[in-house]
C-alpha cells in the first residue's frame, strides 16, 4: 500500500501588538533583520549609492570643470551685439524711491520740512559714499589732455559736484533738487561722441546743440563727451521746469570708456539740479548723446524717466 503523502501547511504569524511588532522590525533576532533587511543586505545597497552619487558627482564635476574653461575672469565671453545686455548702454538716476514703492519713480518732498526730504538726502549721501568707499587703486586723475594711461582708470573728485554736496543738502532745502545720473556699464563699448555741430540730429534739444556749438568754438577738445539733456516729457512739463543746470559738466567724458574691469574702475556720473514749479507733477526724461545711442522711451535705452515733485 502506497504510502500517504502528508500535505505540509504553514502556521499563520503570531499576532502582537503595535509595539511588539514595530521592536521586532527595528531588530528581528530570528532571521537577523534589521529594518527588515540583513547586514549583508545593507552593506549591498549602501555600496550601491556610494557608486551612484559618487559617478553623479563626478559627472557633473567633469561638466562644471569643461564650462568655466570656457569663461574669463576678467571679461565676459559675449560681448557688446552677440550679448545678451548689447551695446546700447541705459542711463540711471539717484536716489530712488523707498524699497516699498519699488516700481515708484517719482521724488516728492517737502521743502519746507527737513524731515521729509530727508530720505532724500540721506540716499544721496550714500550714493556718493559707495563711490568715495570703492577701491582706489590703479586710479589716476583725468582730464581731456591727460586720459588714463594703459591699465589705469579715472577717479571722481565729489567736490566738483558743488552745489550739489552733503554740505547743501543736495538743494533739497532750497527745492532745488539734485538728480545724479549715470550710464550702465558696458565692456569694451566706445562711445561714438558728437563733437561736431554741423552733425547733431535734428531731434536733440537746442539748448544741447548750443552747448555743443559754444564748447567746440571755445574749448574744442572739451566736446569729447556723452552728452546728457533732461527735458520734460509733455509741453505742461516743459514750462514747468524753471532751469536745470550740470555739474561738473553736461556728460560723461570720453575718457572714462571703455570699461574694461581694470580695478579701481568708476562710472562716471553728471549730477542735475532742477528748479521746477512747486506743487506741481512734472514727468522728466533724460537722455545720453553719441552716435552708438539709440532711444527708446518704451524699452528705456539710452534713457531715464522719472517724476519730480516739490510742495
């Protein structure tokens, strides 16, 4: 008679409770489990990961190594037309609105009460601050006979701004505020200056085209210059803008271009001060002249705008 195989079953798990069962996976003693894996287990896997993120790292090492031999330090990769800024530089102004109107380009004070236009000041005072803080070497002084040598770039005497100093309050007690501009940097760019007055464009302001005429009759090597006009925007803005004036001058020199990252580098600024109708809004554009400007009040190049308003 055959013999009866005897079908084999398995036992169903003991039940424990919450904590038992949580002891027992943190350490199976039965099968040697740690988390439910044994150290052999373990030792696979954090093997594994090792060589993963070890690969990945050297992977992207290889990748950042090959990128930056490609950049220099001392200049950009793409310049002027093939970047991404161009070569068509913008103007700024200062000082700006409060960081909470940060869209805002409207001045507006008091003249009457130091405590409102002080912001005023005080932002100014820190403008001309970064400049007098910034690294003085390789700078030299500059003047249109004596452009910087090789190497060397031009400083910014601050007393040449007079009226427009600390001392005065910056004509902001006198409500007549001063505006300083400067044109964005652009490495390598020249500016291509208007020192002709038989070639300016019919669309610059006369009172430039007159500067330009009486400076190249009087002092000829003096037209080396990024001119600057501020004008109102509208006709009501016009004849509300009493006079303006420019210190030290009515531009940037040529001289200080291009800008070529040597340290000690200083962007040139012109400051403005405006006499204006008080209480009233006026809307200000000012603009940079040279052939290689071109303006564009919706993109703002070779341009500012801004509202000035003095109670």
């Amino acid at each position: 008679m055959a013999d009866k195989k005897i079908g084999e079953y398995y036992s169903p798990p003991v039940k424990m409770g919450k904590w038992e069962g949580f002891k027992k996976f943190l350490w199976n003693s039965e099968t040697s489990q740690c988390l439910g894996r044994t150290g052999s287990s373990w030792a696979k896997i954090l093997l594994f990961y090792i060589i993963f993120y070890a690969a990945l790292t050297g992977f992207f090492a290889a990748i950042f190594t090959v990128f930056y031999q490609t950049l220099d330090n001392e200049k950009p990769k793409w310049m002027l037309d093939n970047g991404l800024i161009g070569s068509n530089p913008g103007l700024g102004f200062r000082p700006m609105p409060p960081e909470a109107n940060v869209e805002s380009t409207l001045v507006w004070y008091e003249a009457s009460k130091k405590d409102n236009y002080k912001y005023w000041v005080e932002e100014t005072s820190k403008f001309l601050k970064s400049y007098e803080d910034l690294e003085k070497q390789n700078q030299v002084n500059c003047s249109f006979e004596h452009p910087p040598p090789e190497d060397k770039v031009c400083g910014i005497d601050i007393s040449t701004f007079a009226p427009c100093t600390a001392d005065s309050q910056f004509g902001y007690n006198v409500a007549r505020p001063c505006i300083f501009l400067k044109l964005n940097k652009i490495y390598n760019w020249v500016p291509e200056i208007y020192n002709d007055s038989k070639t300016l464009p019919e669309h610059m302001p006369e009172e430039l085209k007159q500067h330009i005429k009486e400076k190249q009759s009087l002092r000829p090597n003096e037209t080396n210059v990024v001119w600057v006009s501020c004008e109102g925007e509208n006709p009501a803005d016009v004849e509300n803008i009493k006079a303006r004036d420019y210190y030290p001058r009515m531009g940037f020199p040529r001289y200080y271009f291009p800008f070529k990252n040597i340290m000690g580098y200083i962007p040139p600024i012109v400051a403005v001060q405006f006499t204006v109708e008080t209480g009233v809004l006026i809307n200000i554009e000012c603009k940079a002249w040279a052939r290689n400007i071109n303006h564009d009040r919706s993109d703002r190049r070779g341009s500012v705008h801004f509202e000035l308003m003095v109670d």
